[in-house]
C-alpha cells in the first residue's frame, strides 16, 4: 500500500522559505516511472501542480513559481522535499504531496494534505 | 504552461441527472487528459486517465471521452455521492489543471 504524508511548518511569515517534507512508503524511488510531486489549492480555489521529481532525476516545475522553487530527494529517508522562496499571503493553500507511476503524471495517491498559512 | 478551461465553473442538479462537464485546452494535447473529484476537505480522486480509461475501482457510470483539445465527463446518472468539484488535468507537459466544475443539489 502506498502512502505519503506532508510534514511542515503551519504558519509562516511573509518573505520566509518554506520547507514541507513528504515521507512515503510502498514503493522504491528508484524504480523504473516513479516520481513524487507537490501540489497545491488555495482556499476555494483551484489546483496547481508545483513540482515533480522522477526516479531518474529529472525535475518539473510550474513555469510561474519555477524561479521560486526546489525539489530534491532525501534516498535514504524516503523523503522529498519541496522549498519555495520568498513566501507571500498569496502562497496559503493546502499542499499535497503526490505519487505517480510509469513516467505518468496520473496521480492516483495522494497524502492528506497540509495547510500552510502566510501572515506576518 | 497549457491552459485548461473547464465549462460550466459550476451546474445544479438532481439524482438521477446526466451531467456533461467539458474541459478545453489551449493546445492539442492528443489523449493526455484526467479527470480527478474532489469532495470538501478530502484530497483529489483520479475517475479517468488518458481521457477515456476508467480508474480502477471507479463506477462506470462516469466515462470520458475526447481527444486533442476539447474532453468531456460524463456522469450518467447522478447519484448523491457524485455532487463535488471535477477537475481536469492534463499529462502532456508540466501538469496544469483546469479551474473546476462544482456540482451541486438543484
């Protein structure tokens, strides 16, 4: 079974880096379509794909946040992390953590999601 | 970044309705289209891949259809579970979603 959960700061301030740790289990990284991603939604909004990671080390990111964001793999934790720069108001949204399979971004699991908050 | 638009952003209904979302993208992105529902509070559902190929464990009476630019789903008959937000997204480059379609009790 596999299952992911977002782990991070709750509240941060306006210009601040947020860091969120995803950890998952039922699955290698290392094997052949795997990738992680970070979603995000406002509230009452919309969703929107921030980055994916893939098994072979290749990375995506939204054209819009791409100079804001990183995404990097901790193997021996099976962990991802995902760090956004500069973080503004407008930033608030629950993110989740994704997991796709066979190099497709069809993304059947999902972790439950965390809510971060940005006010000073 | 291709951009989805989902018609209607929102639509009434009652058990027992079709309900045809459509989800139009600025580029011809062949099959490369899901669908994913979404009740409040809960993370995303995947109901079809590839436009048309029904997620295991999903009921059929939602069916997609589609290909290149403009995608449809079909919920045959309404059932009282089945009022959420729809989203579309696409596969074919960096994933982007379309806005939403909120269905709800007319």
């Amino acid at each position: 079974q596999i299952t992911l959960k977002e782990s991070g700061p709750t509240v941060v301030k306006p210009t601040q880096t947020l860091t969120l740790t995803c950890s998952f289990s039922g699955f290698s990284f290392a094997n052949y379509g795997m990738s992680v991603g970070w979603v995000r939604q406002p509230p009452g909004e919309a969703l929107e794909c921030l980055a994916l990671l893939y098994w072979d080390g290749r990375k995506d990111y939204s054209a819009s946040l791409r100079d804001r964001l990183s995404i990097t793999h901790a193997a021996s934790k099976s962990q991802v992390v995902l760090t956004m720069t500069n973080m503004d108001p407008l930033d608030t949204a629950t993110y989740y953590c994704v997991h796709g399979q066979l190099d497709r971004s069809i993304w059947v699991a999902w972790g439950q999601g965390a809510l971060v908050s940005v006010f000073s | 970044d291709i951009q989805l638009t989902q018609s209607p952003s929102s639509l009434s209904a009652v058990v027992g309705d079709r309900v045809t979302i459509t989800c139009r993208s600025s580029q011809n992105i062949n099959i490369w289209l899901n669908w994913y529902q979404q009740r409040p509070g809960k993370a995303p559902k995947v109901l079809i891949y590839d436009a048309s190929t029904l997620q295991s464990g999903v009921t059929s009476r939602f069916s997609g259809s589609g290909f290149g630019t403009e995608f449809t789903l079909t919920i045959s008959s309404l059932q009282a579970e089945d009022f959420a937000t729809y989203y579309c997204q696409q596969s074919y480059r960096t994933p982007t979603f379309g806005q939403g379609t909120k269905v709800e009790v007319k």
